[in-house]
C-alpha cells in the first residue's frame, strides 16, 4: 500500500493506544503529503505506473491471482477501485471501531449497506432484519432482494425469542442484519444475543459451519451509537455499517457511508463489489470526512449529553404522552440491553405529544434554535415528525406496530448549550394549543 500503517519515526509507544489517539496519529504520513501537516487532497482519476512490471502486479492483485506480501508496495490504478484519500479515511476509521481490522468508505449509507449485502448473498439465501429499519434499507430488502430470489423475515426491535426462532427457522440464512436502537422509537435490540444464536446455528449445521463468511454473518447498522457508544464487532457482530452523513460527518453538510470488519476476506470481497458499482467516496468528501473524525467522540459525547438533560427534563412533561430514551427505559429487558451494549444513551430523543398530530406540527414550528429537519446526528438540533416524513410511506399498521404515534417528534441534540435548547422547546411546548 502507498500509504504506510504505521507512521514516521519516532515510533510510537508499543502500548495499544486510545481511538481518539490513534485517529489522529495513525493511517497518515506526511512526507506522502510533501510534508504537509493535514494530508492533500489526491483529485486525480489515474495513478502513474512506477514500471510497466508494477502495473502488472497491481492488476494482478486486484484480479485475485496473487496475495500481496509483507512489506510489499502496491501502485495504485483507477480511483473507482481505490485513491490515497479513501485509504486515509478508511485507516482512521478502523481505529474508532473497537474490533474491526478493515474498513470500506461508500459514497453513502445506503451504497455501504446494498454493497456490502450484494457482496455475500445469492438467491435462495434469506436474510433476516429487524424493524423498524431505516426505509431505504426496508425497500431494499423486500423489493429489490426478493425480485431476486432473497427471501427475508422481519423481526420486532428488542424481541430476542422471535430473534432467535427466525434465526434457527430460516431457509440458507446467509446475513442477520440489526438497526439498534430502532429508528424512532429508541427500541433495542441485543447484538451479542443474536451473535450467540447464529454461532449455535453454525456449529450445528456442517453445510453453515465452513470457514469463513459461508456462516450467517451478522450485520449491524450501527449510525445511531456508532463509532462512540456501541461497538458491534466487539459484542461478535461480522459487520459494522454507518451512514457516515450522520455523526461520522457531523455537520449535515455531506453523503457519505462505510463498512468495517475484522474480516480481511470478507472486506475483499466488499472491495471489489464497491470496484464494480463504482459507489467509493470522491477524494475531496473523503477528506472532508477524515477532518470530522478526529471531533466525532467529543461531539457525540456533548451531543448525549444535551439529549440526556432534555429528555429527562421533559419527562413528565403536561403536554408530552412519552419520552423515549434509554435512561428513561422503563422496560427491564430493554434497560439490561442498553446497559449491556452501550457505553452512553446517546444524542436522539424522541417525545409523544399528548394533542397528536396537530400537537406536534405546533411544536415543530414554534421551535426558534431545533430546525425541522430530517437526518441527525449533525453539531446543529434538528427535529421531525416521521409519521409524516421519514416513515411516511409506511401503513397504519406497520406505524402502530412500531409504536409510531401522531404525536410523536424525533430530536437530534446538536453541540448547542443544552439550556438553551431546552428554554426553546418548552417555549414551543407552552405555544402548543390546549385542547387538541
Ligand atoms: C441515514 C441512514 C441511512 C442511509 O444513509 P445515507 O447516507 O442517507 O445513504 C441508513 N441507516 C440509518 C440508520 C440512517 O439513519
């Protein structure tokens, strides 16, 4: 690789190092950068061979006839399969998910999670997924996978028993693929639970239990805790996904996605799907995304911060029905479970207006500092109502199922002062008509 792992001298202490550390020590070095202290921006689609014999190798890497050997120096191609800015961004993505050996950088969530998807299954295989999960990710699923030949079976945020009985009862499950917490209603589902019931399924069945990723693999989109507060590969999961537009990115302002694995054959097989779609991150989004990196946990930290003191202070709340977050959970099953896999609640709230629809619109237009906004996990308060947005297209059943009320607004806490956001909400809340 051009890009050395390991920086310049003086070498750093053997001790492993802290990911706020190594993301911004690791994965970069400067004299590939003529010495500049941030790295330049690689805006070229094609890369100078160093010897028609270098050029050789190269493709001869990329097409699977040979290993690339220790210490050895590969020359880079063709910016659809791989550019320097990509591979920075991606080695400071390791560090910032405990457990992960590799990353992939997509030009969006939803180009990380259908890539990395299409990168294992076949038809006939099933893929198992919980729900609520993000739209796009549900049309995914049932219309385009299953016109070919993908079954699926849905399962309930944070219902462990039919986790696991989907698990043991589907045809050639090849991918079980968690969203935790479910998007809005902060219902959450136990990694670790389902990696143990996929493990038992393997060891039991020889046709599973091959090498590698012939095994289910489960895969968690991990944007809303992720990296800071849950760390999927270290609870056993395969795969970890992000939308990187949310808190990876952190300031609304671009589209970006990745995939990380401990697994070096399955990130090949990523890799060269990613190749032939043609879906990696533009140099310059790279490395506007590598600039975000080194703030994510400090910002994730003040962000739940913010959503912790606002969703506790509006508990209770006249106008409110429910607020939903984990410090809140009332549910024993679900308290052990966010105790278990989350380090901190963080930064997404979510309130129930008692007046329901008209309640809600209220509120979101009387906010002066929160806009109203889809998308999260920016340094600015956003707020929404999903019932008539993000989850919109979604039937008065699958609403009602998922708990999805009328009433129901989601808040992403920006970095702003938790105070102020708050004196702005009860402000819109006083300003929410009696009597809906
Ligand atoms: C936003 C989001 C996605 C899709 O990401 P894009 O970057 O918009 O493609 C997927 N999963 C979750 C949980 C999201 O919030």
């Amino acid at each position: 690789m051009p890009i050395p792992k390991s920086p310049p001298s003086p070498p750093l202490p053997r001790k492993p190092l802290s990911p706020e550390t190594d993301v911004l020590t690791k994965g970069f070095d400067p004299r590939l950068s003529v010495g500049s202290a941030r790295p330049a921006v690689f805006r070229s689609s094609t890369y100078v061979f160093s010897s028609p014999e270098a050029a050789e190798r190269a493709f001869d890497l990329m097409g699977g006839r040979g290993q690339v050997q220790e210490g050895e120096s590969v020359d880079l191609v063709y910016s659809r399969f791989n550019h320097p800015n990509a591979e920075i961004v991606e080695d400071h993505l390791v560090p910032l998910e405990p457990g992960a050996a590799a990353a992939a950088i997509f030009n969006s969530g939803m180009a990380a999670i259908i890539t990395s998807l299409l990168a294992v299954l076949k038809p006939g295989d099933t893929v198992v997924y919980t729900t609520p999960i993000y739209g796009a990710t549900q049309t995914f699923i049932n219309d385009f996978l299953e016109g070919f030949g993908i079954g699926h079976i849905a399962v309930s945020a944070g219902q462990g028993d039919d986790m696991d009985t989907a698990i043991r009862e589907a045809v050639n499950l090849r991918v079980v693929l968690i969203e935790t917490p479910a998007n809005p209603t902060i219902v959450m589902t136990d990694i670790r639970r389902a990696v143990e019931t996929v493990a038992a399924l393997a060891a039991k069945s020889p046709s599973n239990g091959r090498a590698g990723f012939d095994r289910p693999l489960v895969m968690v989109d991990n944007t809303f805790m992720g990296p800071a507060f849950q760390h999927p590969m270290a609870l056993g999961a395969d795969v970890s996904l992000y939308s990187a537009t949310k808190y990876l990115g952190g300031y609304s302002d671009i589209i970006g996605g990745v995939a990380l694995t401990r697994d070096l054959a399955l990130m090949k097989k990523i890799r060269s799907k990613r190749s032939l779609f043609g879906n990696i991150l533009q140099p310059d989004e790279c490395w506007i995304l590598d600039t975000r990196l080194s703030t994510v946990l400090l910002r994730m930290n003040r962000q739940s911060k913010n959503a912790q003191r606002i969703a506790e202070s509006l508990a209770g709340h006249s106008k409110i029905s429910k607020v939903y977050y984990p410090t809140l959970f009332e549910d024993a099953g679900q308290r052990s479970i966010a105790q278990a896999q989350c380090d901190y609640p963080g930064g997404i709230v979510s309130i129930d207006l008692k007046g329901g629809k008209p309640a809600a619109f209220d509120f979101l237009r009387h906010l002066r500092l929160a806009r109203n906004a889809v998308s999260l996990g920016g340094v600015e308060t956003l707020a929404c109502h999903p019932r008539t947005t993000t989850h919109s297209a979604w039937t008065a059943r699958e609403l009602e199922a998922a708990g999805v009320g009328e009433g129901l607004v989601r808040i992403s806490a920006g970095i702003e002062n938790w105070r102020d956001l708050l004196h702005d909400m009860e402000q819109a809340l006083d300003q929410v008509a009696e009597g809906y």
